[in-house]
C-alpha cells in the first residue's frame, strides 16, 4: 500500500511541478505549486511526520501561496509579456542544470547509499519536533525567526517610504489603515492605493482624493 | 487496529454516508431556523407556505435551486469558475470527517468511535483544511471576471487569512492545557473542569474569528449585499450557488462543534440509565452544545450590524491576535508555574 501511494503521491508532485513551468498564465502555476505542497503533505505523512505534513498544509497552501495569488490577482497578471529568449542563457543553463543534478545525486547517494526508504509503521510524536527545535536545534530556529523578521521589517520599512515620496496617502490615513494586507500588497509594488479605493475602504479624507481618483483606472 | 481492513472499510463508508445524510439535512433546517428566527427577532412570521409551519421549505428550496439554469459569464476563467464551488464544498465537508461526537461503540462486533477518522492530530488537520477554504472563495471571485466578485474575494481573502492566525493562536491555550492535538484527549482532559473557564479570553477570541472565519455577520464584508450585489459569489447561479451556501453553514457546523469540543467539553454531561441510553447520551449533550452554538449564530445575525472593512481588520489585527499571544503566554507561564 506504502509504495503505491508513495509513486501516486510523487507523481503528482512531479507533474504539478512540471504544470507549474509549462502553464502560461501565472494563476494556473501558482495552483499547480499548491497541488505540489499538496503532494508533498502527503509524502511527509507517508513517512511518519503528521505534524511537519499539516503544518505544511496550513503554512505553505493555506497561507503563502494565497498570498501569492493574491499578488497575482491584484497585478492582474493574466497574460504574461513574452521575453526576447536568450540563446546564451540557453545554452549555458541547461549544461549548468544537469551538472548540479548529477552532482547532487552523487551527494545523495554518498551521504545515505542505498538504504531504502521505510514508509509507515512509525508516526514522528509532535512532542519529539518541539524536542528537536526548541532544545536540538533552539538557536538556527531562533537565528532563523529573527531573519524573517527583519525581512518583515524590511518590507514595511520599504513600502512606508515609498508612499511618503509619492505623497499618495498621508501620514493618517496609512495608520488608520495600516493594515497587512496593504503593506503586503505595497512592499510588492502594487501601485499605492490600488486596494485602497475598494477594499480597505480609509475613512473618507479630503488628502486622499487623488489616489482614489488614481485607483479607479486600476480596478479591474 | 485488529480489525480485518475490508471491515474497516465497510464501517468507515457506513459512518461517511449517515455524517454526509445528517449534515446536509442539518445544512438545510439551520437555513429554514435562521429565516424563522430571523424572522421572529424582527417581528415578522418568516416562511409558513411550504408544510405545516413551513418545514418543507427546504426541499421547495432545494427543488428550485435544482431547477434554475445555470448561467457562466461570457468571460468567466471557465475552469477555474467550475472548480471554486467544489473547492469550498469538498474542504468544508472533509474537515468535520475529524470530529469526535462521542464515545466508542460496537458494530459487526467491533469497537469504534462516533467518529469518522480518528487521528492524532486532529485538531492540526482541521486548522489544515479550513486554511484551505480560501481558495474557493477568492477563485470564485476572480475566474468570476466581474468586479463585485473580485471585490468580494478579495475581502473575504484577506478577512480569511488574517482571522485564522487568531483563531489558531485562540485554540494553543487549550491544547497546551491538555498537552495533546488529538480532539478525543483533548475531550478527555477535560472530565474535571471544561476549557471554557481556565480559558475564556481563548473562548471569546475564538468566537470572534470564528465568525469572521465562515464570514458571517458582524464580518460578513465579502457578501456585503449594499455594496458588492452578493460579493463572491454574485456570478454564480443555481446548484452552483448552492454549493457555497452549503459550504458556508457546513463551515459554521464544523466550527461549532470545534468551540465544542475544545472549550465546551466535547460530550461530556450528566450520564445515566441503561447501557443504550449511555452510549447515545453523550451524542445528545454534544449536539445540544452545538445546537447553542448555532442559534448564537443566527442571533447574532438578527442583532448585529456590519463592521467597516478596515475595523475589521485593525480588530483583527490590532486587538485580538495580539491578546491571542499575550493569552498564550501567561498560559504558558501559569501551566509552569503549577508544574
């Protein structure tokens, strides 16, 4: 039953993830990575780890990737621009690739050789990944968490400057309606106020009349 | 598990058909007590023309949302416009197959649960697969190609997205109290004293974005009828409609029994009499509990007025994911103290 449903699984995540690349419109991409994490839950039950497979569920499909087609759905990237392709990177890239494959697959198979797999028969406790995160491994967590929160910072900081040098949306405005969602769809240049006219929806000021008058031309 | 895997099956299908029957029939009548309970809260008699007091008024509903034609937009993403409504009914019903109702029973002889997937995480793999209602609803508005769809999606998005992270932090005091994920233990552990007392900051938290999280009133901001025409899911007729209201009460009955079992105690109440009786006690004081949860609902709707969508989400935001960490933390602090 294990492998069967390892190979259906990881089937799947193979050609979602090939879905992902051949797909022209970005949102049909972004859906095939959430069948992806989708698959990738489900190896990770396979191999005894509940709570590394739901915690992903509900981390990566349940919340990045619906930022992700938030962000695609707000730039309306419905159709994508076609680049000029480049020979060089053609004929660079896929040398490149298939060099790094083999060369991982010869870590791989150093570092484990050929020990199969155990699928089932025995279930990671959550108790034992507090274990390993807060005792084990408590300061690459921690380095880890601080990082992410100076990317959050970052982002903020970024998109707070910006809407200061348009001079889009006062300073009232902005805290009153600070949420993340704008912070969010701002630090990922969206035009200012193109969610601010409809959906958030500031208390109606007088200085914020020229980006509303700008957000109509950007709804969809 | 010793018993035989065809068995297994065999009950597991049984237990998938009557959770799937006694649902939808649920679905149905809680839809016909809002509009009488409405109704009554606003002085009016409410739907009285359909059987005696109106108790066939959902099948009269069911009959005609089977009998409208079904409309797709002319520029409607035409797959993904087919998919959202499934998306949101399949992940709303998939997420109640966690829930213990009561305790352990014989059938063909063997013992199991009123319960259709006992597993350990429960708790985790219910939070898993609301997190995934989303897609439905923000799909639904944007292959809708309409602007009120897309309006509303996105608030029901965002509204959704936020609203999850205080209601998962809601529901980490009671699970560190009980020092398990498992919906049984957690029922369990609380033979002695119900949740709701040590926690009731975690309770109200809970409550609030529970009511955000199924979008209903004082949150219902995607399907705000005054300004979106019916937000989301303005471009969807017939069954297809359907299947999103379906999916929106089935919601408000999985995060029932949730408030349930997690601060209500589950099952537990006063048990007596013979045997039969004892075993389907439980059931009883576990459907009383989410019936009170329900009729909160459906009041609420009757008294309360809509938030602004950026009140909604400062509250969310600004007030109740950060009293969620600070509830946390002296939960952890006082479980502590008392080790």
């Amino acid at each position: 039953m294990h492998p069967a449903l390892f190979f259906i699984f990881g089937g799947i995540a193979l050609a979602g993830a090939i879905n992902l690349l051949v797909q022209r419109a970005p949102i049909y991409s972004a859906l095939s990575l959430v069948a992806v994490m989708g698959a990738l839950a489900v190896l990770f039950l396979l191999l005894g780890a509940e709570f590394i497979a739901f915690i992903q569920i509900i981390v990566y499909a349940g919340a990045i990737m619906v930022l992700f087609v938030f962000v695609i759905m707000l730039l309306n990237a419905d159709v994508p621009e076609p680049t000029r392709r480049s020979k060089v990177a053609q004929a660079i890239g896929y040398p490149v690739m298939a060099l790094l494959l083999v060369e991982l697959a010869g870590f791989f198979a150093a570092a484990f050789g050929a020990t199969p797999v155990r699928t089932g028969g025995y279930l990671v406790q959550v108790a034992a990944v507090g274990q390993a995160l807060f005792h084990e491994f408590l300061l690459p967590f921690e380095v880890t968490s601080v990082l992410f929160l100076v990317g959050v910072t970052g982002a903020v900081l970024l998109a707070a400057r910006r809407e200061e040098r348009h001079g889009a949306a006062p300073r009232a405005t902005r805290v009153h309606a600070g949420v993340p969602t704008r912070a969010m769809a701002e630090a990922l240049s969206v035009p200012p106020n193109a969610m601010g006219g409809a959906v958030i929806e500031p208390a109606p000021q007088p200085e914020s009349e020229p980006a509303h008058a700008r957000a109509q031309g950007d709804g969809r | 598990m010793s018993m035989p895997t065809g068995i297994f099956i065999l009950i597991s299908l049984i237990k998938c058909a009557i959770a799937l029957f006694v649902l939808l029939t649920l679905v149905a009548y809680i839809q016909l007590a809002e509009r009488k309970i409405v109704a009554h809260i606003q002085s009016r008699v409410g739907p009285n023309r359909v059987g005696p007091y109106g108790f066939l008024q959902p099948a009269a509903d069911a009959i005609k949302f089977i009998l409208k034609e079904e409309v797709t937009p002319a520029a409607a993403h035409k797959l993904l416009y087919l998919m959202a409504p499934m998306i949101s009914v399949v992940v709303a019903l998939v997420a109640i197959s966690v829930v213990p109702i009561g305790g352990t029973f014989h059938l063909f002889g063997y013992p199991t649960q009123f319960q259709i997937a006992d597993i350990n995480i429960g708790l985790l793999f219910l939070l898993g697969v609301m997190s995934l209602g989303v897609y439905g609803i923000v799909l639904a508005g944007w292959s809708s190609n309409s602007k009120y769809s897309f309006l509303g999606s996105l608030r029901g998005g965002s509204q959704m997205v936020s609203y999850e992270l205080a209601l998962g932090l809601a529901l980490i005091g009671p699970v560190m109290i009980a020092g398990s994920l498992d919906l049984r233990q957690i029922v369990q552990a609380q033979s002695h004293i119900w949740y709701i007392i040590p926690e009731f900051v975690a309770f109200c938290i809970y409550l609030t974005a529970a009511f955000a999280e199924t979008n209903r009133i004082p949150f219902d901001l995607p399907e705000a009828e005054g300004e979106l025409g019916a937000g989301y899911h303005t471009e969807y007729s017939s069954m297809k409609f359907a299947m999103f209201f379906l999916a929106e009460y089935v919601n408000m009955v999985t995060v029932s029994c949730v408030a349930t079992l997690v601060f209500l105690g589950g099952w537990h109440g006063p048990v007596f009499g013979p045997p039969q009786l004892q075993l389907w006690l439980p059931v009883f004081w576990f459907c009383l509990k989410v019936g009170f949860f329900l009729f909160l609902y459906i009041w609420v709707r009757g008294t309360l007025p809509r938030f602004r969508y950026d009140q909604l989400m400062a509250f969310g935001w600004k007030f109740l994911v950060p009293l969620a960490l600070a509830n946390v933390l002296i939960t952890g602090v006082v479980l502590s103290v008392m080790k």
